[in-house]
C-alpha cells in the first residue's frame, strides 16, 4: 500500500481541497496521514474524517512588523524538527500540499528525505508560504490559467480546485424544506465566508424588503451574526453556519452571492451557479480575492461588484442583472475544463508516488 502525507491549514481554504481527495486516494489504495498545527481548523476537520493527524509547531511568516516575528522563526524551526521525525518513521512516498503556513516545514521535511510533493496553489498569485515550497515542488497545481505565468514551466500544472464529491449531491427539494421556503420564487444564497463579512450582510440586510419583492433569501452569515429583529421574516432564513445540509442549499439556490476566496468561487463554478462575487477589498487583505474575481468576470462566470463600490442600488442592480443573465453564465461555466480537479490531482499523486 502506497502512502501519502496531506498538509495545509490555518483555514478551512486549506483543509477542504484536502478533504475532497480523501475519498479518491483511498479508492487508490492510499494509506493516510496528515499533518496540520496543534490547534488549528484542519485538527477537528481532518479527524471528524477519520484519518490519523500530527501536530506541529507553527510560526506565521509576517511581511509587515509584528513582535511575532521574532518568535515565530524557532516555531518554524520547531516544526521542522517534528516534521522530519514523522517522515521518517512513516515514510511517505509523495506528499500533497494545500499550502498554510504550517505546510512550510513540512515540505521542506519531505525536500530533506527526497520524498516527491505536489502543491496547490488556489489563488491567483502564490503566496508566501507557497512561494517558500515551490522549489522543493514536483508540480504546483492551480486554479486559474493567469497563474501558470508566476510558476515555473515545468511544474504548472492548472487543474482547478479539488471539490467535495457530496457538494454535487445537494436536492433542491430538500433544501427549501430545510430553510421552510417556496419552490415558487427563486432563491437567493447568500455566504460571506466562515467568519461572515461585516460588510456583506449589512448590505444584503439593508436591501432586504427590495430583494423579498421577487426573491427569497437564504443568509449564512457567520458566528455571532444572526440578526435577532429579522427572525421570522417571510421569505428569509439565516444561519451562522450549515455544514451537512450546505449541499441542499446550494442546490436550492438559483443565485449565490459570495466573498472570492479561491475554493468557494471553485465551488460555485462547480455547481454552474450564476454569482455576483464581492471580493475582500486590497485594504483589507493582499488583493487576491480581486484577482480571483477578476478572472472569473473574464471568463464569464461571475458578475463581480468590488468592495468599495458596494451601495444599496449597486446591489440589487447586480441581482437583477445576473438575474436576467443567468443562461449565458450557466453556459461558460459548462464549458469550463476545470471540473475534474480531483482525477487530474489523484493522477498527479499516483505518477509521482511511482518515481
């Protein structure tokens, strides 16, 4: 039986992509372990799927001043020194990398005894983490074709994002009657990623009584953000969080309003969802989430309404736009190659594993 070390976390970003080729690998006949931080995100997810999981130590590697950063570089190095024990007692023959801090000293662990690793880069441009294990990467697999110009040649692979066999299984039926809503009116989902956004709800809250004319609305607004005045209104459900029903939700959904983090825009583009994409703005984070919703407004995916341009007016006008759209989306995203992620990756894995 071959075996593979997974790693990435810090994010649900980095563990989910993981968690879709669990199924695929072990059909493979794939042994699995995975490696993450002590307490992060990826402990609970990775273990709730029934595969062994190491803790190590891990530092975040600032580009702007934080006392951390002095700090940081021995929790890095302390990773380094438990991810070389656990390679070498396990003895992985490929490890996959969905990128995290915590992923750094694990490739380079993997560099150390010569053990093949694939990376996924899921952003536009990579970022400093992957940037620090791209040379000691087999192929770097991404989501964008924009991205194949930032990565060496011979390594680019573009083969989109990893999605969870189950999201493709949702019922549409089955999600009204868990949000209590019509099959007579179309449905709006609105997600502003796992925290929420601030400034997503606000807006989409702001025009409710407008987008309750012709529309129901299905909210997942992040912890701590129900909007306690607005439960009970017809036509509007909303949920800190669904995990297991989330399938059904998105079936039900005749337009998803969405942040532009990499795998939940992937996501969407799986499901052939028309989507407005409100993208985290530049001040806020590196710009990546722009970049991602750029490219998909280009290839015809998405309608993309930025940040500091989001109004009321602007809002709704981008519903009933996509509204009105919704063919023409559905069509480019049908002829998207970037729906196979999951076979092209597990191929990767097991090309490179036989080396």
């Amino acid at each position: 039986m071959k075996k593979i070390i997974l790693t990435g976390g810090g994010t649900a970003g980095h563990v989910t992509p993981n968690l879709a080729l669990i199924p695929s690998l072990q059909a493979k006949g794939f042994e699995i372990q995975y490696i993450g931080s002590y307490q992060g995100i990826e402990k609970k997810l990775i273990e709730n799927a029934g595969i062994p999981y190491h803790g190590i130590s891990s530092g975040k590697l600032r580009r702007y001043f934080d006392l951390k950063n002095f700090s940081d570089p021995f929790r890095v190095l302390k990773g380094y020194g438990e991810a070389l024990k656990i390679m070498k007692s396990y003895r992985p023959d490929v490890v996959f990398s969905k990128g995290g801090f915590v992923a750094v000293p694990v490739v380079l662990a993997a560099k150390h005894y010569k053990i093949p690793v694939i990376i996924h880069e899921s952003d536009m441009t990579p970022g400093l983490a992957n940037k620090i294990c791209i040379p000691s990467a087999r192929k770097v697999c991404c989501n964008f074709p924009e991205t194949l110009k930032y990565l060496p040649r011979e390594k680019a692979v573009l083969t989109g994002s990893p999605i969870r066999r189950e999201l493709l299984e949702g019922d549409r039926l089955s999600g009204l009657n868990y949000a209590g809503l019509s099959a007579n009116r179309p449905v709006i989902l609105v997600i502003g990623g796992s925290l929420g956004s601030v400034t997503v709800n606000t807006a989409v809250r702001e025009i409710l009584p407008k987008l309750l004319s012709g529309y129901q609305v299905i909210h997942i607004c992040g912890k701590g953000n129900v909007d306690q005045s607005l439960a009970g209104t017809p036509g509007y459900v909303q949920y800190e969080y669904v995990d297991e029903p989330l399938k059904h939700l998105f079936a039900a959904a005749d337009i998803i309003v969405s942040r532009a983090g990499a795998n939940s825009i992937c996501e969407i583009l799986a499901l052939r969802k028309p989507n407005i994409l409100i993208p985290l703005s530049a001040a806020a984070s590196r710009g990546d989430q722009i970049l991602n919703a750029k490219s998909f407004e280009k290839q015809g995916f998405s309608t993309v309404l930025e940040e500091e341009n989001l109004t009321n007016e602007s809002l709704y006008q981008a519903v009933v736009a996509t509204d009105r759209n919704r063919a023409r989306f559905i069509s480019a995203m049908e002829q998207s190659q970037l729906s196979n992620a999951v076979e092209t990756i597990v191929s990767l894995i097991e090309s490179c594993s036989a080396d």
